[in-house]
C-alpha cells in the first residue's frame, strides 16, 4: 500500500528552495517526527481518550499539559486529494493538519497549498477518530491559508471545541507549542519559542505556491512532514499564529501571522464576500541600510524610526507587473512610505488599505532615488486574477495565467497556462507543467475563452502547428506540430469552481469533434543511405518511422507515446515490422512517416507474444513514394559472419558500419517484478562487433546486395531505481520468415508457444545436475554447434483459466522434443506449432517424459480495460502471468490516476482485487456487475492480493464526479476498442 506524501512545505535555509524527498513516485517532504523533549500521557491523563503514544507533551510544565489536552480536541487530521492538475499543482493525495476555528459552523482552518488552488477532495478526523467529509469554502489568492467546511452533527461522540484566534500574542520571545499531526496518525506536540516577527515569506521555488506580501513569524519547532496547518498556540490556549514551513538544513519553522485570516474568518462566518485588492506589486522588506542604499532620505528614515522604533526597515517594490495598476507609476526598488497618508511600516497594513479599496484609487508615496513620487492607483480585485476555472481537452489541462506565475516571472496576468502537458499537449516528459501556449493552428491564443473557440474549429485526428514558450525560458518561442486526438481524450469541458457545494463544476464544450479530414496520397523522394554498396545504400525505401500514441497504461507499459523505425515487410500490402518496445499493445494511435515527408495513419494487426516484434498496416494506396519490399534471407547469421549494420540513433538519424557477428546467445529479457509488462524471451539475439549498436533503438543487418538477414530492435527490460533499462540486440530473419510470408500470403499468423521459459546450460552444469553421460556425449556429437549446453527451464507462467496447466517446473533439463535433441531455442521454437510436444526431461536426476500442450495466443492480447475511481484495471496479462504461480482474481490494477480514490486509499500497481463488498469478482465483468450498483460518495470494502499473494482488505470511499467509471472492450468484429456501454 502506498504511502501519502505529507504536506509541510520545507525549504533550504541558504538558498530558500524546497528540498522534497520521493516516495512510490511522488514528491512528497520527510514526515513529521516528535522531539526529543517530548513523553506520553497516559491515556488517564487524557480527556480525549487517546491511546498513549497518542499525545506527546513536553514534561516540564503542567500549565501546558493542561491547555494541549484542550487544544487537541479542535485539532484534526486532514485527509484529502488535489484531484486535478490546476495553475502550477499537479494532482496529488496526502494529508495535513487543521484546526477548528467555528464550531458551531463546522469551520477548519488550514493552510492554503493544502486546500490548493484547485479542485479539492477530502475528510477531517478528529482526535477520538471520529470523521467528517470536508469541503473547501475559501483559499486565500495569495496567502497561505483556506477554510474547510464540515458538518457539527457529523461528530456525535465529542464536543468538538473552536480555538481563537490571538494574533497580537505573537511576540518575540514567546513560548509556543505547535500542536500537529504526524504523518495524518497521531498528534505530536512542539515546543518553540518565536524569535522574529517580521521574516520576509520563504521561498519554496519557482514552480510551486509561493506567500508573498506578509511577514512571517519565525520560530525553532523542528516542524515536519504532516503538520502543515498546524496551530501555533501560546500557553493560554489561543492560535497565535498558522504553521506553513520550514527550513531543510536546521530547525527553523515559518508561521503565518492570523491577523489576515481573523478578518477573512469573519467575513466567511457573517457570509460577506472576502473582498482582496491587489496593485499587482510584491513588495518585500528590507532593513534601513540597504533602503539607504536605494535611495531613502536621512530625514524619512528618522520619520520613519521615530514613528516605528520596533521597526527595523520598510517595504521596498520587489516586482511591478507589466500592464498592471502599478506599471509606469511605480518602479522596482522604490521605497514605500505611505497610502492615503498613512506611514507604513507592515505588510499587514497595506494588505488592510487594499481589501478595502477594491475598485477605488488610493494615493501611494514612495522614496526613488531620494526623491518624493507620489503615484495614484486604482485597486484592482485580486479574486480577479486568481483562475477558478480549468480546461481539459485532447488529454491536456490548461487554466488563465494566474497571477501567482505572473509574478515569479515579472510578466502580465494573461495568458493560456498549461498546468499539465499530456495527451496531445506532450511537449516535453520533464516538463509537464509552466508551458504558455501562443497560438493553435497559427491563430492566435490570448486568453482561454480564444483558446476554446481555437479548439472547437480544429478536425479530430488533425495535425497543427503549435507555438509556446515555458515560463522558465520566456525569450525561445518552440514550435511544434501536434495530433489533435479527441476519439480517445473525448473530454472537451471547462470546470469551475463552487464555492457553496465545494465541487467543481464541469460544462462540456463541444459534444463531438469535427469529423477528420479525408486523406490525399502524397508523393516522395528517397534519399540513399551513404554506403559503397548499391544494394544497402537503396535500402532507405524500405524503412518508415513508427509513432504511437498510448492514451491507457495499459499491461504497465511505461510511456505514452514511443517512435522507432521499422522495416516494409510488403510494400504492395503496406504491412511494416517494427518493435513492440514502439508498439506495445493495440490501444493506441499508430501512424507512419514515409522519406521523412509522409505521415499516414496505420493499425495494429499482429503482436508476436515473446519474440518482440510487431506488425502494423498502413493504406499503400496513399502512398505514390517508390516504397520497396527488401528481400529476406533464408540462411541463418553464424558467429564471426561479416555483416553491413544499418541503425537509426537516438536522433533518429542513419549510422552505417561494416561489421561482424560477435554473439548468438538464448535470452530472456530480465522482467520487473514492480511494474510485469510485456519482454521479449525465448529467442535468440544477435550481438556486433561494434560498439555503434549500443546507441541504435532500430536497424537492420545485411548483405552488401542489400539482403536482410536480421533486424534490430531494442527491448524494454527491468525497472530500477524508476529508470527502465534498453536492451538492443538483432533478431535474425529466419526466424521471422514464417511470420513474413504469412502476410504476404494474406494469411493471418496464429502462433502458439511452449509457455514456458528456458535458458541455455552449460554442460558441467548439466552434468552436475544429473545429465547422463550418453547425453552429454550426443551433444558434443552434434556437427555446427557454436556451444555445447542443453537447455533448461527458467520460469512456467501461471495458465488462464481455460488452459491446462503446464507440467514443466523450472529447473526441468530438456533432453529431447518429439524425439529430436533440442539444443537451442530456435530448435524449440521451431516445434512450437504442434499441438502437443513430448518432452523427455531431467528433473532431480531423474529423466522422464511429459506431454506439453502448446497454447494458442490468438487470445493473448488484453482486450478490456475497466477505470474504477481513478485506477486502471485489466485481466493479468502475459507479462504478470510469467511471474506467478497462480492468479489470485482476473482483476487486475495496472495504473492509478494521480490525486484518485484509488491512490488515496491504497489500491497499489500490480494489486488483485478480489471482493468487492464480499461479493466475488473473478473477472472484469463479474466487477463491473457489482460496482455498477455502489452510490457515489459511499465506502466500499475491498478485498486484495498483493503481487506476492499477501491479502489485506481496504475500504474506499467513491468519487465519481472527478473519476466516473470507464470501460473499453475490443470489439473483434470492427477490429477496434470502443467504450462499452450497456
């Protein structure tokens, strides 16, 4: 079961950036840990009735202990999901801190990055565990806090208790205690003392929420992961102030002052609008010296210092937004003085002057270079400028530019942010938030609604240039064509924010997409390979490059979209031999480009179940280039064969060398157990002499006349350390031939397997394990062999339920096939298509015969997948059944949506669902039977297995207006996926 990411923000003392830690594949910060300095109350001293290791309170002071055992009752654990990507927060779950602020409203106070900016999902639970569903019924624009909202009559078996808040009894000096939530189990009790009360906020990084234009209070708590939202209280009782972060390299921690959120308390509880002004210009605080430096008079500074000698500086203008209130009166590194002649000396005051000027002007003087300017502006509405609305379409979300980015680059507050960059919208795998899009099919984007209406005009299946810019890098504009895909991503629908029900509501735009437009054959010119010999040299009408586009994690293959050449198989046919590292499975867009000119659509006909090649089919009839059937040879490669290796590098560009066979060798592509997909095994690879192989994801090997006599192909293997490792090896053409003439024969392949792996055996191997001398002795008689070895079972995948279970076992030594010695696994493959094979075997010594039935794979690929509350489900396919021993459902967890029920609750990858509310589910139909009549909003038991066969039960609570049920099924009649539908 996965671990939530904790919410405490923590950042590096000397460089102010978050420092963050990776759990299971998400960022998340170090959990919160108790002090030294803290002992348990035992569960007598504790009205709550919280067990003992419950409660932690530090031992010197009873006065203390008396007021915790107080506080902890309005203290709640925070539970929850960011369900979407929006603005710069990517879907997450986790959980936090808040406390009560109004219990007769059943209003929490929390931290602003825990209700997020976006939409928001979750449930408190109180100190004597008892729950309540929370909503979200304020996020501050720019300050770090929001309020959640929660039912009193929820919480039946305690007096839920408000705290009150006291921020003026924050002073430097005081003894606080900051009562929170160790990673959402348990409370933890913090001693700390405030020792400044005008910090400038701290800076997490660019591409996160960041506080600005407020003080903070800085303490030494030792705050950790978990106790964001935090109070911070003093020994009386009262929430001082609101835990927000803290420093990675000591024991710092950062509180937000509560003045700001005393006023927005109030204006929530007496159902008045939280009115917020904003000049769009950060300003930030710096000390009289350096505000000399910038200009400020000897005469202001005595002003100043005499009317706020606890002072120890003044506001200073950080960032002037362009085209904002401010822009051309105010300019960065002016001095503020006063508005409407009020001296300033807080950000709390001027905060105060705007939220009251919203839509008014207010005369600003500030100090530039040592002269008096005075500047009139008109307060602008800062709910204005803070999106509250997102727009999903082609598979990607976008959102207005907020001010929040708009400010860390010191550009306008307009724009089309895309907050996550996927589906068609996939510019970049490191960079999948921050990009501005400019314009769509060459018309220009500058703003959302324009953005919208661009989109509605656009064909599905179209290809359009798009141009945008990253807001790291504002000054390179990219261009880029992109496939609109809109059968697959089908969602075309803004959600706005409400505030009274705490959902988002979603609109569609546009029902269906304009049909796409029909296709016209296209001619192009081949340009030679840059060889000697004629025959390689034409071999360039014989590749294509291969693009899909994966729109489902489907059998836990990594990626979203792969390219890679392939080989023409049949040019008359249009049939193209390309790797399943490329073509993974048939739920994808496939299509193909010709002479690096041509791109045509092309589907997926064969998937060969371990030799890891695919075979896709493009319409020759758009074709007029010359594109050309190579010819395939019909003689095996040998070691130490003189060989024309053709590959294509990570550039996709043509590499050529003249080279030999180093290696033919039986493999099997090391499987990962996190994350079984598919892998090639029971073949055998080639391997060259050169070293330029190694960079190549594709290729071929040849003769000089241009003859094929093996491909190249890279293979996904084992997973490490969240890094997938490549292997590259040739595959040699006789043992594809059967396969190739099929298709040129108009035949379709059904291949059937020894489902079984094996591996070669030294012979002292052999020997040792019980192989007869007389068998040994008719190895080494045979006449070829590049090594003498047996072969010798590695694995046996788990059967299906309507296949015979293999009698096999791993360690099995094979001797004989139908009565022909087996030494390779060409030779073993070779007999594959009998239906039955006799084995004569070792095993413990013992020979013996088995009779093996071969299984047909016709069926082996998946073809339905179910989406249930944010995860991905699918029968066990191949690669899974290679790796166990038995299957414990037919229900299977290949993927989980980030910030879904699924994740939050703990359904993990690789996980068997096996009951749902005690009813059994063998297989995806028998899940969706039952499923199909469970209420949003309401739990649900589940019963599961583990990978390793370890059961557990977890209970889940649905959420189907973010994450509705979904199911695709192949429909073999139209040879294509559809959305199933009863």
């Amino acid at each position: 079961m996965d671990g939530f990411p904790s919410t405490k923000r923590r950042l590096s003392s000397e460089s102010d950036r978050v420092s963050k830690k990776v759990a299971n594949g998400v960022l998340h910060d170090v959990a919160m840990t108790d002090v030294s300095n803290s002992v348990s109350i035992s569960e007598s001293e504790s009205e709550s009735g919280s067990e003992a290791e419950d409660v932690a309170f530090p031992a010197d002071s009873p006065a203390w202990q008396a007021t915790i055992q107080t506080v902890v009752k309005s203290v709640v654990s925070i539970h929850f999901a960011q369900v979407a990507s929006f603005d710069l927060d990517s879907a997450v779950v986790s959980e936090a801190t808040g406390f009560v602020v109004d219990a007769e409203r059943g209003i929490i106070l929390t931290n602003r990055h825990v209700v997020g900016a976006g939409p928001f999902w979750g449930y408190a639970v109180f100190d004597n565990h008892e729950e309540a569903v929370v909503k979200a019924i304020y996020r501050d624009p720019v300050h770090d806090f929001g309020f959640l909202k929660f039912n009193p009559a929820d919480i039946k078996h305690m007096q839920v208790r408000a705290l009150v808040l006291r921020p003026e009894l924050a002073k430097v000096g005081a003894e606080i205690r900051v009562v929170g939530n160790d990673a959402g189990e348990k409370l933890s009790i913090l001693a700390g003392f405030i020792s400044r009360l005008d910090r400038n906020a701290p800076e997490y990084g660019h591409m996160t929420y960041n506080d600005f234009n407020t003080e903070y209070i800085q303490a030494a708590a030792s705050a950790s992961g978990g106790s964001s939202g935090s109070p911070v209280v003093n020994i009386d009782g009262y929430a001082v102030a609101l835990q927000a972060g803290g420093s990675t390299e000591s024991s710092t921690d950062f509180f937000l002052p509560v003045y700001r959120i005393l006023r927005a308390l109030t204006c929530v509880q007496t159902e008045t609008p939280v009115t917020r002004g904003t000049i769009q210009v950060q300003w930030i605080l710096k000390p009289f010296d350096e505000c000399r430096r910038l200009g400020l008079t000897a005469d202001a500074e005595a002003v100043s210092r005499a009317m706020f000698p606890e002072k120890i500086g003044l506001l200073v203008a950080e960032v002037v937004l362009p085209q904002g209130p401010a822009d051309s009166q105010l300019k960065e590194g002016d001095v503020l003085i006063s508005i409407n002649g009020q001296n300033i000396s807080t950000f709390i005051k001027v905060d105060d002057i705007l939220d009251s000027s919203v839509g008014q002007t207010i005369d600003l003087v500030v100090q530039r270079g040592g002269v008096v300017t005075p500047a009139t502006l008109r307060v602008g509405d800062l709910h204005a400028i803070t999106p509250n609305r997102y727009l999903q379409v082609c598979g990607a979300s976008f959102n207005d530019l907020s001010y929040q980015m708009a400010r860390i680059y010191a550009i306008p507050v307009k724009g089309v942010f895309v907050n996550s960059a996927s589906g068609s919208f996939f510019f970049d795998k490191n960079e999948k938030c921050g990009w501005i899009i400019d314009s769509v099919d060459d018309q220009d984007t500058p703003d959302l609604d324009t953005f919208i209406e661009v989109m509605k005009s656009i064909p599905d299946c179209k290809r359009v240039p798009v141009a945008f810019r990253h807001l790291t890098d504002l000054h390179s504009q990219n261009v880029a064509v992109i496939y609109i895909d809109r059968h697959w991503m089908t969602a075309f629908r803004v959600a706005v924010r409400n505030d009274e029900s705490g959902l988002w509501d979603f609109t569609t735009m546009q029902e269906k997409p304009l049909p796409p437009l029909p296709l016209t054959p296209h001619n192009a010119r081949f340009i030679d390979i840059a060889m000697e010999s004629k025959g390689c040299a034409q071999l360039s009408r014989s590749f294509v490059l291969v693009g899909t586009k994966l729109p489902v994690p489907l059998d836990s293959f990594p990626s979203s979209r792969k390219r890679g050449y392939g080989v023409v198989i049949d040019a008359a046919k249009g049939y193209v031999l390309v790797s399943r590292y490329v073509v993974p499975h048939d739920l994808c867009d496939v299509d193909i480009t010709i002479a690096e000119s041509i791109i045509i659509p092309a589907k997926v006909i064969f998937l060969h179940p371990l030799h890891n090649y695919a075979v896709v089919k493009y319409d020759p009839a758009l074709v007029l280039a010359p594109v050309q059937t190579p010819k395939f040879s019909s003689t095996p490669l040998r070691k130490g064969d003189k060989i024309n290796f053709i590959g294509f590098n990570f550039n996709l560009r043509t590499i050529t060398t003249e080279t030999r066979i180093s290696d033919i060798s039986s493999i099997n592509v090391p499987s990962s157990s996190m994350a079984p997909r598919y892998r090639g095994t029971n073949l055998e690879g080639l391997q060259i002499e050169s070293n330029m192989s190694t960079h190549c994801s594709s290729g071929v090997l040849a003769d000089n006349d241009g003859t094929i006599r093996a491909v190249w192909l890279s293979f996904l293997g084992d997973r490490n350390n969240d890094q997938d490792t490549i292997y590259r090896m040739g595959i040699d053409v006789t043992d594809i031939n059967d396969i190739i003439q099929k298709f040129q024969n108009d035949e379709t392949p059904n291949v059937r397997i020894i489902d079984s792996e094996f591996f070669a055996l030294p012979l002292s191997q052999a020997r040792l394990r019980g192989v007869s001398e007389k068998w040994i002795a008719k190895v080494e008689e045979q006449e070829g062999m590049e090594r003498f070895q047996f072969l010798s079972v590695s694995r046996v995948a788990c059967a299906t339920s309507t296949q015979p279970q293999n009698p096999l076992l791993p360690g099995d030594i094979v001797l004989s096939v139908n009565g022909q010695a087996v030494h390779k696994i060409k030779d073993l493959n070779a007999l594959s298509n009998n239906a039955e094979l006799e084995f004569h075997i070792v095993r413990r010594k013992q020979e013996m015969t088995l009779a093996i039935q071969t299984v047909p794979t016709d069926t082996f690929n998946t073809s339905q997948v179910v989406i249930w509350c944010g995860a991905v489900l699918q029968g066990p396919h191949h690669g899974v059944r290679q790796l166990m021993k038995n299957l414990p459902s037919g229900v299977y967890c290949t993927d989980r949506a980030q910030g879904s029920p699924a994740r939050h609750y703990g359904i993990g990858s690789t996980n068997f669902i096996t009951h749902v509310n005690e009813q059994e589910t063998p297989d995806l139909d028998a899940f969706m039977k039952v499923v199909k009549g469970i209420p949003d909003n309401t739990y649900v038991k589940l019963r599961i297995v583990s990978f390793d066969n370890v059961p557990f039960a977890i209970s889940l609570k649905t959420n189907y207006h973010y994450f509705p049920t979904a199911e695709l099924k192949k429909d073999t009649e139209q040879d294509k996926w559809v959305e199933h539908e009863e």
